[in-house]
C-alpha cells in the first residue's frame, strides 16, 4: 500500500474515535447486562404473564419469525406495539451500536494488516497501545454481548412490534439477527475472525515482554533496586527521573494482562509456533486468576482457555501449561501480591514524606509520583477482583489486607501533593520542553536521511511550539494546551510504521525517544488531571462496593489503621470517572452509589469517634467517682485501727484489696497498656482521621468531613433537649438564679440526677468550648424549634377564645363584668404551662449564649470589644433591619440583646399565607391579655412557692418573666409595633426588662406591696430554719 493511502485512511485518528466509541458501546452492553438482570429495573414485558407465550415464540424462532402468519403466538404484542417500541428504542438502538462498531474494527484492521503496519510499545507508543486497546475492547463487547441472556428476545420483539407498527422489519434486524447468532459462542467465532491478524497482534503483544517481565518482578527485586527511592543516591536527587519510554513506567499491568491474555486467546497459532510468545504468554497466566472486561464482569483466565484450547487439536501441551500456571497463581500469587503491598506502604511513605518535605523534586521525579500511583493502583485492583471472585479457597488471608487502608491512603496523599504543587511541575517541564527537548528534537529532525514533505511538516511544528514557551505563562496561569501536538505525533507514528514508508520509525529510535520524552513533559503542562485519573482511578470501587464496605469495617477493627480511614470517603470522588456520555442514563445511580457511601463512611468515621469521646467521658467520670467521700470510709478505718491495735490484723480472705484513686497513673512497665490508654490513642487516630482533609468533592458536592463528626457530638451532647429540659418542664428539675444553674428537686423513691452538675456557669462554659459557634448556633436553632412549636399552640389557644378575649381587653376596668367573662376563658391553666416552658427553654440559651460569650472573650478579645461597642450603638430608632442585623453578629459571639435575632427568624417562619400581618398582630396582642388575666390562677398551685435560697419556683414560674419579655419583643418587631407601649398592658418586674421603667410600674403596681409581700417571704423562711434547728 502506497505512503498516500497511509496518509488518506487516517489510522491514528480512526484509532482514538473507534477506542473512545468501543467504550461507550462496551458500558452500554454492560447497562443492558445489568437491568435485565435485576427484576426490579427489567422491561417489564419480559416479566408479564400474558407475555410468556411471545416471548417463547421469539426466542425459539429468532431471527426468522414470521410476523405476519403468528398472530396466535404474538398477539400480545400487538396490542402493546406502541408500548413496546417505545421502552426498546434504546435497547435496540445499542444493539445496532454493535453491529456498526464491529464493521468500522474489521475495516480497520483489514487497513492495518494491508498497510503492514509495525508495533513495537517501546517506539510507537500511542500506536501499539491504541490498537491493542481496540481489541481488547472489542472482544469485551462481543464477550458481554453473548452475557445478556434476553439479547434474542429484546431485538425480536422489538423488530415484530416495529413490522406491526410499520408493516415492514427494521432495515438493521436482519444483520443483527445473524451477528447476534453467529456470537452464540464468541470466542469461537472471534478466533476465526483474527486468525488473519496475527502477525500484527502477536507483533505487538512481543513488544512488551521486556517492560512485562520487568514490572513483574517480586518484592525482594524492587527492595534490591531501591525502587521510587529519592534518598537511595542523594547526588542524584535532582536528576531528571528518565526514560526511553516513559509512558511504559506507569503502564497498568492489568492492562498489559489484559493485552496478553485476549491477545493470545484471539490469534492462538503463534503459542505453537513461536518461542517467544509462549514465554510472554505463560508468564502472563502465572499473575492473574481473573482479569477485568468492564467493571465487575471478568473472564476467567484459566478456565476460559482451557474450555477454547481444549477443543482445538494440537493444543494438549497448551492445555498441560495452562494447569500448571494454575496451580502456581493458587500457591503463590497470593504471597507475591501480599508482599508487593507491603514493600509499596513503606516504599511510598518514603517518597511521599521526601516531596511533601522538598516539594521542589516534583519538578525532576514527577515520574515516581505516577510510577508510584500506578503500582498501588495495580495492587488494589488485583486484590479486589479476587477477593470478589474467589469465593473458595483454602488460604483465604491471601485475598484479604487488614492494611489496605494505608496504601489507598498513601495514594491520595500522592495525588493531593501533585495537585498542591502543581504550579511547580509546570514551571520545570515547561524550561524543560523549551530549553532541552526543542533543541534535541530540531538536531534529530536536521540529521534524519530521509524526511518526507508531510512529516517534515509537522516536526517542525513540533520545534516551533516548544521553542515559543516561556515562564510568564505559568506566572499567569494561562492554560496550556497540547492535546494538537499529542495527536500530530500520533499521527506520525502511523505514517512511519507503514511497511513502504520512506522514514520508518524503528530505524530512528532517536525520534521516537525524544518524542515519549517531549509527550511526558507536556503532560506535565496540561494534563495532569488527566495523569491522575490514568495512573491512579479507583472507580472500579463502585462496583465492588461488598469488598470496599469490606475494607472499610476491617479498617476500623484496626487501631493502626483508623487515622487512614479516611481514604475511603476520598475515593469515592472517584466515581465520577466511571460515567461515559454514551450512556447518561448511569449517571444518577453512579452519583447516588458515591454520595451514599461516602455518606454512610463519614457517618460510622463521626459515630466511632464520638462513641470514643463519651466513652473516655465515662472512664473520667469512674475515675472521679472514686474520689467522692463515701470510697474513703475504709481507709479512714484502717488508719483508725492502726493507732489503736498494737498489730496489724491480717485482711479477711476473700475480701478485695482495693487501689486507692490515682493508682492507675503508676506504670511498673511501659508496655502495660489500660482502658483509657487504648480509647486516647484510638480518639486521637480518629481524629487525625476526621481533620485530614478540609473538604472535598464527591459529584459536584462539597462534603465537609469535621462537620459529620460536630453534628454527631452536637446530637449526643444535645441530651439537654431531651432530659434536662423536659425534665425541668416537668417540674423535676428547677432553675436557680441564685445559683445561675438548674438543680434537681429530691423525689423520694427515685434516683437522684444532679442537674446542677450538668448546668452550672463552668458546663456552659466547657459546652461552649466544645461545641463552638456553629454548634452553639445549631443548639440554639433546635431550642428556638421547641419554643415555636409552644407558640404555635398558645396561639390555637387565643383563636379558640378570641370571642372573650376581645371583649375583656375593651373592658378591663369593669370589675363585674370581668368576674362573668374570666370563667369563660378555656385552656387558661395550659397558656401558664406552655409559656412557662417557653420561658425555661429561653433562659437555658442565655445561660448557654453567657458561657459562649465568655468563651469568645478569652478566645477573641479584640473582636469581642468592637462587637460590643457595635451593639451599644443600637438605639430604638435605629432601623430594625440594622438592628436585627448587629444583634444577629452580637448573639453569634454570646453577647445579651434586648431582641433575640433568632426567635424573631423562627415566630417569622410561622408566618401562614392563609392569615394576613392585622391578624396574626391581633392575636400576639390577645395572648399578652390571656397571660395577664390567667396570672392569678398560679396563687391556687401549691408547688407556687418562692425559694429563698433557690430565688426561685419550684414550678419555674420565674421564667415568665423572660418568656414573655423575649416573646412579647420578638413579637411586636416582627409586626414592626412599639414594644414598650404593648407591655404597659402587662406587668412586669422591671429589672428584667430593658423596655419598662420604674415609673411606668409604680403607676400600676405599688412597689410597696412587692416589698411587703417579699419581707413576709423571707420571715417565713428564717422562722421555719429556727424551729428546724430547735428540734
């Protein structure tokens, strides 16, 4: 074939839209695979009774079904043909997806075989590799193909639905119908298919057996080679890492199996023939039980060539070696890929410590970061689809890693430092391409002996692009873009391993180096996302998720191993390299499997640590515990009965010599380890864990790692909600302003829980530090939920009795009138209770907002000082926008205000469209009046009795006051009405509201009677200590 010809069939080209074209078929293959498998997502025709009968028909006559004379079998299907054709389209569709795809891959390989075209990994890189990945994938579809069990029945129906609907077949059935037959057996049919490729197959797969043997090597080899070692010659550190063939040293071995394995399957002739090939082909037998199609489907290595060998003859010898490489994985792969792992966690915590430390070295041995990513990723990979795969075995640890964790760890930490110091790569590639490689390549291009018109072309280009670069355009971020060039010398690969090419490629190794050389570096510029994604993606995750959950429950069964459980949640951001624009339909379930898992990790990661943190909360409380008086009684005695016996009496037998508090603390030996040794290093591994990284993104959402682990502590130290102040509404628990804490009332019979020991000024403190701003801001979210919900039903309560209450606010000062109307209130004891409630709940968050604000002082005093005078500035003519807006910054920081910012944002989210702004002002305004009226009614409770010593009601009915005071505010600011004029019809003590003045209360309530009725109190209170004290 001509040199013109080479140039017109455009291989390269033909080459990267085939490969991108078969993956997109291969993954819808494997979709169709995978919904008509799962009853759930099958077509639901292939489930349907009615529908038994048809598709019987369809499969035992397929692909010759007479549509017209079958009216008896295929009536179903006609009265659903509409239907039909409608959910198969796609199904279809794919299917003559197929069918073009292996017409466009037999043409050109029949164009490659003519062109005579020469392979070789170590020259024409891009070349070999695209066209050993056009087999392989091909043989993948046909292969999945002949896995879809309903395949005959899906185009059949399909195409008699089409005939019914259209009155003739579809113009493709016929085709398909003989392609989807003659595939029954697919290996079958696919070795007859390449029998004519084989000297270019077997050419190509020859080519790697240098670079297979090499990265096949054991353990003890790379330890003895120092493998991605950056210390191992320290003058060397600053070399360039290079090679001939620089995309070959972070090539996949699973790809390269891949290769070996389908190769030698399809052109199966040259293992007889030819030495060599049989070599590379056994060796390759000896690594892998299993190798991946697509995701989780996998073909057997052995057995599958066993079951084709065997049926050919002459291939008893093949069918002998295939037995033997057998038994050789099952003995040995085990250990060797154990081992490989082990020397990859120490080998890459070395390089990877060295570039976090010296992230210069990027710049020369970026190729060990990929290197290392690649081998790692290898590793995970087998491990994976055997531990999925084989489900029988006698040495079951050899398919399990309780240290995996690590070495996935280790791989994002490499990914991360490539990412981070990105900016320092480009800067040394790009001196590298336009100070090294641009004069290499232009003497190479000058000494050439021959150099046709249109490769001279693009060579020069190739020059021209790289002499034109410069630093500035990294110091200004502009984006490079090489993808042009890449493609050129692909091109160029094709046009000079032609058979009658004037310039051949293998007689000019020279070029080829340095052009590997020059595709590497500008990688380096403008592809190392790319890289990442080609060197260390492990999506395939997403279709093990049995083993990832696996390796993940087993992690945390590892001390050692918890700070890297992390890795788990980071790699599910790897899944959204797994979807594909031929089938879009995926992608919400790919989404749903990464969020989800990384999800459920986050929350059992956020749940151990907070088990681990009131778990040593436990440890601490026993520890005090024994420090309480009553454990001290028996040293007392025996103390006692040493000064006055002469002897010491010898302890009773049986009777437990108990360690006096502090024991704990004393080691005879460093190694004996306790309880609370074990919990501090498993919360401080779990930390580490929880704090590596700041976010992330998994599918375009930002994920957060700390905050799981701050709303698990949030929901466990928010036991407040739920037992103090319930408790306290109970009236088991009653606030002391006295004592600024909420104290437990004795009950006789019943455990005595010491809420003062959970509420004082140095809790709230401590609740404060631990929580922070945000978690305080989330309890105060949660209390001011439970405060509207109560405010919701106060309201019910005023609609229920607006008739009565409207008629005692326009008649207030009509006693008798009065005395016939208050009978007629209902629910009146119940709006004393709930806005009792109300008022517990808003003084526990001041008490709370006071130890944030102290807090905050000591933590930041000069934010504290301006936000201060800020709110000081505030004056009731100030707009109440600015004015909610500064409160809103002075709550943040704990600091008091006269309106609380967030129970006004709450009672405004009550707001319903069906009531208008007049109303709902109406009933605030009703509600100050049932309170006022309902007061009296607490005289009659006999818990109304005021503490001295508490400054209090054991029924907490102190806590009216701020109730009403902060609801009345927040009320009448989101109404936009004066506060002070709508509380002069209620009244209240005046040092707890900022809105009232001793004027005003003197006007109504004679301060005299207050003073009277507090000096009877405390007379009571003294009289009765005395008499107590008498008897």
């Amino acid at each position: 074939m001509s040199l013109t010809s080479a140039y017109q069939h455009k291989l390269a080209e033909k080459l990267t839209i085939l490969n991108d074209r078969g993956q997109g078929v291969l993954i819808r293959m494997y979709n169709i695979k995978k919904t008509c498998s799962d009853p759930k997502s099958k077509p639901p025709f292939l489930l349907e009774k009615s529908m038994e009968s048809s598709l019987k028909y369809i499969n035992k006559k397929f692909p010759n079904i007479d549509v017209r004379n079958s009216t008896q079998h295929l009536g179903p299907v006609h009265r659903e043909k509409s239907e039909i054709i409608r959910f198969l389209t796609n199904y279809y569709q794919s299917f003559v997806d197929v069918m073009e795809f292996r017409d466009h891959v037999y043409e050109l390989l029949n164009t490659i075989d003519a062109c005579q075209c020469h392979f070789d990994i170590n020259l024409n890189f891009d070349f070999t590799r695209s066209y050993l990945d056009l087999i392989v994938t091909y043989t993948s579809v046909i292969l999945l193909l002949s896995r879809i069990e309903d395949r005959r029945v899906l185009i059949g129906m399909y195409n008699c639905a089409h005939e019914m609907l259209h009155g003739h077949s579809d113009p493709s059935f016929a085709r398909l119908g003989q392609m989807v037959l003659e595939y029954d057996h697919p290996l079958k049919k696919l070795t007859e298919e390449f029998g004519p490729h084989t000297k270019a197959v077997s050419g190509a797969l020859l080519s790697l057996h240098f670079l297979f043997v090499r990265r096949n090597q054991g353990a003890e080899q790379w330890r003895s080679a120092q493998l991605l070692s950056l210390i191992s010659t320290p003058p060397a550190m600053i070399n360039p890492a290079n090679s001939d063939t620089m995309a070959c040293e972070y090539l996949s071995v699973e790809v390269m199996e891949r290769w070996i394995v389908i190769g030698f399957l399809l052109c199966h002739g040259c293992l007889n023939s030819n030495n060599q090939c049989q070599k590379l082909w056994k060796l390759c037998l000896q690594g892998s039980l299993y190798i991946t199609l697509i995701r989780e489907d996998v073909l057997q290595v052995h057995k599958v060539t066993e079951d084709l060998f065997s049926s050919l003859k002459g291939y008893g010898k093949r069918v002998a070696d295939i037995k033997e490489s057998k038994e050789h994985v099952i003995a040995n792969s085990g250990q060797f890929h154990s081992q490989r792992r082990q020397f990859l966690r120490m080998a890459v915590k070395e390089l990877e410590t060295v570039l976090a430390d010296e992230p210069g070295l990027l710049g020369p041995k970026a190729l060990f970061a990929f290197m290392a990513l690649s081998f790692i990723r290898d590793e995970v990979t087998w491990l994976v689809r055997h531990t999925e795969n084989v489900t029988k075995t006698k040495t079951p640890e050899d398919y399990a890693d309780s240290n995996i964790a690590e070495l996935l760890f280790l791989l994002e930490e490499i990914r991360a430092l490539v990412r981070k110091h990105i900016k320092v790569i480009q800067q040394y590639h790009l001196q590298y391409l336009a100070r090294f490689d641009a004069l290499v390549l232009s003497d190479i291009i000058q000494n050439l002996s021959v150099c046709p018109e249109e490769e001279s072309i693009i060579m020069s280009s190739f020059v021209s692009t790289l002499s034109s670069l410069n630093l500035k355009q990294v110091d200004n971020g502009e984006k490079f873009e090489f993808s042009g060039l890449r493609l050129d010398w692909f091109r160029l690969q094709a046009y000079t391993s032609v058979a009658k090419a004037p310039l051949h490629l293998h007689e000019n190794p020279d070029l080829a180096k340095v052009m590997n050389l020059i595709v590497f570096h500008s990688r380096m510029l403008d592809s190392v996302e790319n890289m990442l994604v080609e060197t260390s993606d492990l999506s395939t995750f997403c279709f093990h998720l049995r083993t990832f959950e696996k390796m993940f429950a087993m992690t945390l069964e590892e001390p050692a191993m918890l700070r890297y459980a992390i890795a788990f949640p980071l790699i599910c951001a790897h899944f959204v390299h797994c979807t594909h624009e031929m089938c879009p339909e995926e992608y919400p379930h790919l989404k749903n499997h990464g969020l989800h898992h990384c999800n459920s990790f986050l929350e059992e990661l956020a749940k151990q640590t907070s088990n681990c943190v009131l778990e040593i909360c436990a440890e601490q409380r026993n520890l005090s515990e024994q420090l309480l008086p009553k454990h001290c009684a028996t040293t007392i005695s025996k103390a006692k009965n040493k000064k006055t016996m002469k002897q010491r009496q010898t302890p009773r037998k049986g009777e437990p010599e108990r360690d006096k508090p502090g024991a704990e603390s004393h080691r005879k030996n460093r190694s004996i380890v306790t309880n609370m040794d074990k919990l501090h290093l498993n919360l401080t591994e779990l930390v580490l864990a929880m704090n590596h990284v700041h976010s992330f993104s998994v599918f375009e959402h930002t994920v957060f790692p700390s905050e799981y682990l701050n709303s698990h502590l949030e929901a466990r130290l928010n036991r407040y909600l739920e037992s103090l102040l319930r408790q306290a509404s109970s009236g088991t628990i009653t606030l002391s302003p006295a004592m600024q804490a909420f104290i437990s009332l004795p009950r006789e019979g019943e455990q005595n829980f010491s809420a003062e020991e959970f509420s004082d000024v140095s809790e709230m403190r401590a609740l404060a530090e631990l929580l922070g701003p945000y978690g305080m801001k989330f309890l105060s979210e949660n209390l001011m939920w439970h405060v509207t919900s109560q405010i919701v039903e106060l309201k019910k309560l005023v609609m229920e009795n607006m008739d009565v209450l409207v008629q005692i606010r326009s008649n207030f000062s009509k006693p008798d009138l009065m005395a016939s109307l208050l009978p007629q209130l209902m629910g009146a004891d119940n709006v004393l209770k709930r806005m009792t409630i109300i008022g517990v709940i808003l003084s526990f968050r001041a008490m709370a907002q006071e130890g944030l604000r102290e807090v905050f002082s000591s933590h930041c005093p000069f934010l504290m000082g301006p936000i201060e005078s800020l709110k000081e500035f505030v004056t009731p003519d100030t707009d109440i926008k600015v004015t909610l807006s500064v409160f809103e910054l002075a709550s943040a920081a704990g600091v008091g205000c006269d309106i609380d910012p967030a129970l006004v944002a709450a009672i405004a989210n009550l707001k319903t469209d069906a009531s208008s702004p007049e109303e709902e002002y109406k009933v605030a305004c009703l509600l100050l009046i049932f309170l006022a009226v309902s007061l009296p009614l607490l005289a009659t409770d006999p818990s109304s009795f005021y503490s001295i010593e508490k400054d209090g009601y054991s029924n907490n009915i102190h806590c009216l006051t701020k109730a009403i005071i902060q609801v009345s505010a927040a009320l009448f600011t989101l109404y936009n009405k004066n506060i002070e004029t709508h509380l002069k019809e209620f009244l209240v003590v005046v040092e707890e509201s900022s809105f009232l003045t001793l004027d005003m209360l003197e006007s109504c309530f004679p301060y005299v009677l207050l003073r009277n009725a507090y000096r009877e109190v405390s007379r009571a209170f003294h009289l009765n200590r005395v008499l107590a004290s008498t008897h």
